[in-house]
C-alpha cells in the first residue's frame, strides 16, 4: 500500500500544496515509489512512515517566508528534510527523522535535536 495516499486526505494533500507548491507536492508524492531499499546509488531506504507523519505535523504550524519556497528532499535514510532561506537569506533545514528532528539555522549557526513528537511546536518557534 502507497505510504503516502493509503493516509493522504484531501486536507493533507491541500495542506501539502498550499505549503510546497506543485513542486514540493509531486517531489513528495514521487518518494512514495522508493518502496525497497537501493534507489539513488544503492543504498537509500525506503520512505519512513513515522518521519512523514512528523513532517506533516510540522507542516500544518509552519509558515514560510513568502519570497522562499521550501525544497523537500528524501534522505538515504528514508527520512524527508525540507529546507529554505529565512527572510535574511540564510539557510534554515530540517530534517524529519522517525523518533527525532535535526534542526540546522545558518543564521545562528546552530544545530540541534527534538524529538519528533514536537513537530508543532518547532514549527511555531521557527514561525516567531
């Protein structure tokens, strides 16, 4: 079953547009076909449910600057990190992992850890 349209609504998938654009949506909706290990050189790993649900916990509280529109990547993890520039051009990335999330803000040279159950919170926070 599709990891990301077996759960997707209507919601998320206005959710998912409305945050990343058709860009950001169909990079999204193209990792779903990463089902077995070995895409990309070999050794990425498939879609982790549990990182995708972190991030779509985060999407629902994040805004974004309006002039930068977030990239998403997945990672050789199978995890999904986002990233865009804050107001001032620096670069801000989160990385959404299945029991954490790695926060790195350019601007602050700053990286650090939380656990992916706090996902809205560290929208908010990035959003003040």
């Amino acid at each position: 079953m599709d990891v990301l349209t077996s759960g997707m609504n209507s919601r998320r998938k206005k959710l998912l547009l409305s945050k990343l654009g058709p860009k950001g949506w169909g990079r999204l909706h193209h990792f779903r076909h990463y089902y077995s290990a070995g895409w990309g050189d070999g050794s990425g790993r498939p879609l982790s449910p549990r990182a995708l649900e972190a991030f779509y916990r985060f999407l629902e509280s994040a805004r974004f600057p309006e002039d930068s529109m977030p990239s998403v990547f997945l990672t050789d993890d199978g995890c999904i990190e986002v990233c865009w520039e804050d107001p001032e051009g620096k670069a801000v990335q989160v990385e959404f992992r299945p029991t954490e999330i790695e926060l790195y803000l350019e601007a602050k040279q700053l990286e650090e850890f939380v656990p992916a159950n706090e996902a809205k919170e560290l929208a908010r926070r990035l959003a003040a």
